[in-house]
C-alpha cells in the first residue's frame, strides 16, 4: 500500500501538473474514441497499450474480458455497454483478451474454480468457445491450447456484444464499429481478427494504413 500511496502524492505533484489544462477540459464532460473491453489482469493497462490520454477509453474490465449475452438481468458489463453506446456514442468497440490468461486456464480447468464459485459461473459465459476449441482437438482441451482458447474467447464474447439492443441498432446504421485484439504480454505484439481471412493477424497488417 505504501508504493500505491507514493504513487498518488507522485501523480497529484507530477502527473496532474503535466497535464493540468487536460483535466481542467475533462471535469465537466467525457467524450472517448472508443470502449474497450479487456481483462481485470494487472499486467494489462489499455491506456499504455493504446498510447493514449485521459478522457479517450470508456473501459470495461472483468475476469476473461466477457460480455455476456443480452438478456433482461441488469448486470455491470452490461450498464456499461448501453452507457457507451447510447449515451457517449462511441463509434468503434475492442474486446481484448490476452496471453497467460488466468480466466482461460479456469476454463480448461474447470475443477480448479470450486472455491471461487462465482468465478465459475461467470466463466460458463465462455462455454462456446470451451466447446469449439475442444471439437478441433477430438475433446481434449489443455493448457497447451490456451492461445487458441484465448482467440475463440474473444470472437464468442464479440458474438454476445451483437446481442446487445443499443449495439445492435449502431451496427445496423453503420455507426459503429467491432475489432477483436489478443494482447501479448512478453513482446507487446496485438494480433487482429481479421473477418477476410478467417483468423488472428499483425497489428500492422490490419491496419496498415494507421
């Protein structure tokens, strides 16, 4: 606690000072680029990965970055989903997973969750992806089909955001935009779902224009 506690009085001397005209402009509003949707794993911080200021990300962080399914329960992801959308109109929506995810080993693993049940439920909402990773490797599923694992999760959580009204309605319209980002943490490489090839390719090459 005492390095977190350095850290603010760092920021509040330092870090806010660098960047006192930006926030005197974000106290009163927030206008971000974009939601992205990652892992509550420490090792991931989207500004840095992306580069970017205060005020650019609407995010949303949850064990296995999962979007479940649209239905009438109200639920955290959810709320913030319909907020980003409807009320800040982001105009595109990452969903980033990531390597040596601990969520995704839960998900092979399944008898290791029994103490943290609510972790296991929450984890049931990557059981398409647990399924089709398993079909490809005649039903056996391994910590050595984590990366896999990882990509399938990150294409069947983007199914789930297509259920979502609010997101639904801005894809109709064009208005919105989808990109599915794999994260890897010992060579800060992103890979991207591309739709054309069918599979996960360089940064670079997804957006070579950029």
């Amino acid at each position: 606690m005492e390095d977190i506690i350095r850290g603010v009085l760092s920021f509040q001397k330092h870090g806010f000072e660098k960047r006192k005209n930006l926030f005197k402009e974000l106290a009163t509003g927030q206008n971000p680029k974009a939601l992205f949707i990652t892992c509550s794993d420490s090792r991931i911080d989207p500004n840095l990965l992306t580069d970017s200021e205060p005020g650019e990300l609407f995010i949303c962080r949850n064990a296995g970055n999962i979007v479940p399914p649209h239905t009438s329960a109200t639920g955290g992801t959810t709320a913030s989903i319909e907020y980003a959308v409807s009320v800040l109109g982001v105009a595109d929506i990452i969903i980033c997973g990531h390597s040596d995810c601990g969520a995704m080993k839960g998900v092979i693993n399944s008898e290791s969750l029994n103490k943290v049940p609510h972790v296991k439920e929450w984890l049931g909402h990557c059981a398409n992806a647990k399924e089709q990773v398993k079909s490809k490797h005649a039903g056996c599923l391994t910590e050595s089909h984590i990366e896999e694992l990882t990509q399938a999760n990150v294409l069947s959580q983007l199914q789930h955001l297509r259920s979502h009204p609010s997101v639904a309605e801005k894809l109709a319209n064009g208005e919105v935009h989808l990109h599915a980002w794999v994260y890897g943490i010992k060579n800060g490489q992103v890979n991207v779902y591309c739709e054309k090839s069918g599979s996960f390719i360089p940064f670079t090459s997804a957006y070579p224009n950029s």
